[in-house]
C-alpha cells in the first residue's frame, strides 16, 4: 500500500525535532524525507508556579499533544504528591506520557481535543477537576464541555509558525501536522505548489489547507506517521505521476 512512496521526496513542516522523528519513518518506506521546519514551539517564561498549583487540584490531566507532554514534565516533572490520572488525545501523545509522566488512564478512540473532551467529561464522576496543560494558542474543544468550576487550563508553551523566508524544496508531497503548520509553510515559502499533495494530520489541517483552495488535499484517518504515509499512498495523485 505505501509502495507509491518509494523514491518520492516528501517534505515535513514541523518543528525540527519532530521533523527528525518522521524522517527516519518515511525512509524505512523508502522515501526521501525533505526538513523544512515552519513551526517553533517555546516554552513559555513563568508558567510553573501556575502548573504546580493546577497539578495539586487536579483529579484529571489531559494532554491534547506531545508537546504538552514534554512540557509539563519540564516545568513539573513526576513524581507529584497527587496522584491525577491521565488523559491522551491519541497513541503518541499516549506513548510520549507513559514514558515522561506515568500511565495512561484514557486515550481519545478518534484522536481528536473534541473527542478527547467527551469522552473525558463522560468519565469523570460529577465534577472532578480537569488540569489542561495547553498550548497558549490552542484550541476551546475543552470549554465547550467542561464548566470553568472543573477545568485549569494552564499555558506552558506557544507554538510559533514560520521561520526564514525561503524557497521551499521540489517535492511530490507535504505532510502538515497542524493549520499552525500550514500557516509556517505560507510565511516561509508562499503558496503550496498547486500540483503538489498536501496531506493533512486530521480535519482542522485539512480545513486549513481547504481554505486556502489547494486542489491536492488528502487528510490522514489515524493521527499518525502511518496514517498520513496510507493517506498520500491512496490519493492517487503520486501513482499517477510516476
């Protein structure tokens, strides 16, 4: 299924590290991974004292990405002296937590924050406190559940979209993993060449991508390598250009 990958040049827009991870991926299928970094994250500056206290409260953590994972265990690593369960968005976050922070109580069956929201509020036992260590700019999928008595929503960290402005490598594909990552690209390089697939990690990417009117959308169904590798692989578009 993911042979139509072979020897194409796929471009990645996340942040290095993260880029890195899925370099080493889409080479064991044969692929050339091209780095092109559009986002940033950064930690952000007196958010600890902020997380102690939410973490002392809390009956629930809910982590809606990896990065929130990684920055919850700089600014409070474990062992707490509460004991919350946890909460994950989908499989990585789930994995990045068991091996920073602890066990995994619940992990969203659709990988999205809306579904981890409801499902969450479908678990908790009247109106345990939920801790969500956020991104500054990221999505209100949790407050349009959980009344503001339950939920403490903490920033740790921003995620900044762009970089130098630059000509972006000749690719046959670009996997973007967040709109912040479609909007890096456009900062950094303009618009996404029109006979290029652009494959999105989910609806809200695919919606961005959408919304800027690129013709080659193909939108990954697990929120994952592998779902965006099968969701370029079964487009279409690159077993038609080989």
């Amino acid at each position: 299924m993911i042979r139509s990958l072979r020897g194409r040049r796929v471009l990645l827009t996340r942040g290095v590290e993260d880029n890195a991870l899925w370099a080493a991926g889409l080479e064991a299928v044969g692929a050339a991974a091209l780095e092109f970094p559009c986002l940033e994250p950064r930690l952000l500056e007196g958010a600890a004292n902020a997380a102690k206290n939410a973490l002392g409260e809390c009956d629930w953590i809910a982590l809606a990405a990896p990065r929130a994972v990684e920055a919850l265990n700089f600014f409070c690593p474990p062992p707490w002296s509460n004991t919350p369960r946890i909460a994950c968005v989908g499989a990585v976050t789930a994995t990045r937590s068991k091996e920073l922070l602890g066990p995994v109580a619940l992990t969203a069956s659709e990988g999205t924050g809306e579904c981890l929201a409801r499902e969450l509020h479908s678990r908790c036992e009247g109106e345990e406190i939920i801790f969500l260590p956020a991104a500054r700019d990221g999505g209100r999928a949790f407050e349009e559940v959980f009344p503001g008595r339950q939920l403490l929503r903490v920033a740790l960290y921003e995620t900044l979209a762009g970089g130098p402005p630059a000509k972006a490598p000749a690719c046959d594909a670009i996997f973007f993993a967040s709109p912040s990552a479609v909007r890096g690209f456009c900062l950094r390089a303009g618009q996404i060449p029109k006979d290029t697939l652009a494959v999105a990690l989910g609806p809200t990417t695919e919606a961005a991508l959408t919304a800027l009117g690129h013709p080659l959308v193909a939108t990954a169904r697990s929120r994952d390598l592998d779902g965006l590798l099968r969701a370029a692989s079964e487009h279409g578009h690159l077993s038609s250009t080989s």
